[in-house]
C-alpha cells in the first residue's frame, strides 16, 4: 500500500512545523511518498526577484539565511554538515540561474526560479526525517521524471510519461524503505522547469500519486478539511466529512483554495481516493474525497468563489441560427490559449466568461474576424463567478429560485447563469463587489445559523 502524503507552505514554514510534519509521516504505516511545496512566503519573494532581478545578491543571502537558520535550528552539527553537501550545491545552481543572462531571456526564467523553493523545502524535510532516524532521500522534479507541458507558468503534467519515469526512478526507493520527499510546483519540459501555476504541488502530489498507483493520496494543509466555503471569507464556515470527485473538482476548479484547480483530475482518472487534513491537528478526522458518497438531504453543501473575471458578450443577428460563426469566435478565442469559465447564447447574443488579464488579447482577435461576423461586443470588467454545490441544487423543483432570492438579498444582480452545465453545481456570476455579501448571505441561509 502507497501513500502520498503532500505538505502545503505553512505545514513546512517554520522548524516547529517541519517538525510535526517528520511526526505525521513517522506515523504512516504504508510506504510513503512525500510532496513538498516551498516554505511559506518564499514563492511570493521568488515571484519579486524574477520580476526585478536588481537585488540579486541581497535577495539570495536572504533566501539562503531562511533555509539555513530553519535547518540549524533543528539538525546538530553532524547533520548539518550532511545537509550543507547536498544544499551548497543547489544553492551554487539557483546562483548560476540568477546571473545566467541566456537562462534570463528563456521563456521558462520565471518558471525555473519560482521553481526554486521547493528544493530547498524538500532538501530540508527530508534531512529533518533523517535526523529522526528515517531513511529519506530528496528528489528534484528533475530526478522523479514529473514531465510537463503547456505554456510558461501553466503547465500540465504528462501522465503517463511521468508515471514511466516515476517507476524506474522512485519506486525502487520504496522498495528499500527509503521515503522519498519529492518538490511540488513544477515538472520539465525540454529540460527547463515548467510551473503547474500558483498552488500546483497540490496537483503535483495528484500527478505523483498517479504515476506511482497509490492507495491514497492525502493533502496536509492548515485547515480542518474541505470547507463549506472560504474560512476568510465566513469565519463559521464547516468541515464537510465527505465529498465526491465531482464536487471537489468544480469547487476547486471555481476557486475554492484549499485545493489547486486541477488536482482531482489525477486521481480520479486511477480511483485514488484523497484525503484534505490539517498538519497542525493531525488527529482531525479531515475530509475524504473519493468516487461515491452517501447522499444527504442538505440544499448547500459547499460555495466557492471564482473573481476577477469578465464577460464579453458578442451580438451578430441571429446568432443561434448560425453555429458555424460562433465555432469561428470560439476558435479565435482558443488561438490564446485562455480559459473560458463559462459559455451562455441568446438569439443574437454569444457572451463568454474570461479572466479580466485575457480580456485585450480576446478583443484583438475578436477584431482580426470578418467585420460582417460581429455587429457588437461588450465587456464587463470585475465579475465573480459563485460555484454552488448541493445535494438537493439541481433536483429539487424550485430550489435555484430561493438561492436567487437569496442573491436578491445581497442586493446583487445575476449577470450570468449557467445550470445544467454541471450535474453537480449551479453557477452564476455577479458583481465582484457584492459577491462577498452573497456568499455569507447563502451560506447563513443554506448552511449556517438559518439553514433549514
Ligand atoms: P497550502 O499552503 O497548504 O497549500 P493554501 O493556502 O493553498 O494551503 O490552502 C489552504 C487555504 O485555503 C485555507 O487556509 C483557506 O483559507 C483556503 N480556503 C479557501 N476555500 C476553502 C475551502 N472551501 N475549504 C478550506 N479552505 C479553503
Ligand atoms: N509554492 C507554490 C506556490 O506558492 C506552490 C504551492 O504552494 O502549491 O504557489
Ligand atoms: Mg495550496
């Protein structure tokens, strides 16, 4: 039995933290595979330096001074001498990155310096299990064969390359009982580091329990689970115990943070159930999300909340008798490579849902398409898409009347709707400045202190 065990940011951000994490994988009686995102912070400071390289020097003895004081603070001086032959050298690397003016010029740069951290978390954890007496060995994405492609700072795992090279470079670690502790974040294109986009060793350690045919995959976070909605947004949002892949997926692919857009997909694909629970409450029973769960007589099990996005919607007469000239927008659009959150047509109207960042580079391709094809096209900047999942949402007769009246309450407007696009969720979009009050008001509703 195969367990992969992945550590977020806060769970490896401080010595006492590092510490507890050693603890939960000690106690894991299946062989164990580790999954490490970078230290918390250090992402956002490596995401500065690659947009201002100015300060190379300074920003280096910082992010160096981090690692080493959390490493000494826990390893005597015998480890830290182990330590230090396998950081020196990854430190001397990151060096060379910053000051190599071709690797600068590379589309991948940003990629492989925000990839960065997380050697040197995983290089810490796994010294900090070996100081606890655990055979461990650090493994770059390099050394795994966790292959990507996409675009730069979006990437994709290829699966079964990665689960090819995964055999032949990690399994035969498990096999002598050595627990390998592997970097989150990113895997190789053509040799250079790639970036699964922000939060993406979540869906590294599903690409990971995939290709190693896991048992479970578990995701160790700073929250009690999977929760009814954003705990920053409703202080007394709850833990649901558990949950079907599809819920889970829609709900992450719409923004709810606790897990990266895409990291069901993975285990879905391999039936590998996953586990969310919390690195600093380890005995918190967490949340288990997996292929089938009992049904509950509950109207609103979780929201989430997808913002800065925009509609642009196209007018041409007659729209809807003319599949062929919205393939032709659609095919424009997908020139860009963008995502589109959402697709709704009326007669004469096609209004597709887009992050805010893609909204000028839509326009100029939209403007490249026949004049004859459009007559008109609006946008509407600043809008929140809410993804609202539900036992009862979509089969119960009347039941998305009382969430709009709901979204009434909010004093919001509902700009966009789509149901039935999902069998599992209802989603609808309004203003960004009022979604905050929409979400609280459903939830208070549908699950907090008034639900039925
Ligand atoms: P990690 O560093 O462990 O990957 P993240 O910060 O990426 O942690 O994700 C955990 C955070 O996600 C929580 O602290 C919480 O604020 C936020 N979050 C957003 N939506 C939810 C939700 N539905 N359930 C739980 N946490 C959520
Ligand atoms: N360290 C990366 C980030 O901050 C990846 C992750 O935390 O999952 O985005
Ligand atoms: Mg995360």
């Amino acid at each position: 039995m195969i367990t992969v065990m992945k550590f977020g940011g806060t769970s490896v951000g401080s010595p006492e933290a590092l510490q507890r994490v050693a603890k939960i994988v000690m106690d894991e009686k299946n062989d164990k595979v580790v999954v490490v995102s970078a230290m918390s912070g250090i992402t956002n400071f490596l995401v500065s330096l690659a947009d201002n390289i100015g300060d190379k020097d300074d920003a280096v003895k910082q992010f160096e001074k981090k690692h080493l004081d959390t490493a000494s603070h826990i390893l005597d001086a015998k480890q830290m001498q182990e330590f230090m032959k396998e950081f020196t050298p990854r430190l001397n690397k990151f060096k060379t990155l910053l000051s190599d003016e071709n690797a600068m010029k590379d589309p991948y740069f940003k990629d492989n310096v925000t990839s960065q951290g997380e050697r040197f978390s995983s290089l810490l954890l796994s010294h900090v299990l070996r100081a606890e007496g655990v055979e461990s060995v650090a493994l770059t994405s390099e050394d795994c064969g966790i292959f990507a492609e996409g675009r730069p700072l979006s990437g994709s795992a290829d699966l079964s390359k990665t689960e090819s090279a995964m055999a032949m470079n990690v399994k035969p670690y498990l096999r002598k009982g050595i627990v390998p502790v592997i970097t989150g974040f990113y895997g190789i294109k053509d040799g250079v580091p790639l970036t699964f986009g922000r939060g993406g060793s979540d869906y590294s350690a599903a690409v990971v329990a995939n290709a190693m045919n896991a048992d479970l995959l578990e995701i160790w976070t700073d929250v009690d689970g999977f929760m009814s909605a954003d705990p920053r947004i409703v202080p007394d949002a709850i833990k649901i115990d558990e949950m079907n892949f599809g819920e889970a997926a829609e709900l992450a692919y719409f923004g709810a943070k606790v897990l990266h857009p895409r990291t069901i997909e993975p285990v879905r694909r391999k039936h590998i159930p996953l586990k969310v629970k919390n690195s600093f409450s380890p005995e918190e029973p967490g949340t288990i999300i997996h292929h089938l769960r009992k049904p509950k007589d509950e109207l609103l099990r979780s929201v989430a909340v997808k913002t800065d996005l925009s509609i642009i919607a196209i007018s041409s007469a007659e729209i809807a008798f003319h599949p062929e000239m919205v393939a032709r927008i659609i095919k424009k659009i997908a020139e860009n490579e963008v995502v589109i959150y959402s697709i709704s047509t009326s007669l004469s109207t096609v209004a597709f849902l887009v992050h805010n960042n893609d909204v000028k580079s839509i326009l100029l391709k939209l403007n490249a398409l026949e004049s004859g094809d459009i007559e008109r096209i609006e946008v509407k900047n600043d809008v929140a898409l809410v993804c609202a999942v539900g036992d009862n949402l979509l089969s119960k007769c009347g039941v998305s009347g009382d969430i709009f009246t709901a979204v009434k309450e909010a004093k919001a407007n509902v700009e966009m709707i789509s149901e039935g696009a999902s069998d599992v969720s209802l989603n609808f979009v309004v203003p960004m400045s009022r979604v905050i009050d929409v979400v609280r008001i459903l939830h208070k509703k549908y699950v907090g202190e008034d639900a039925p």
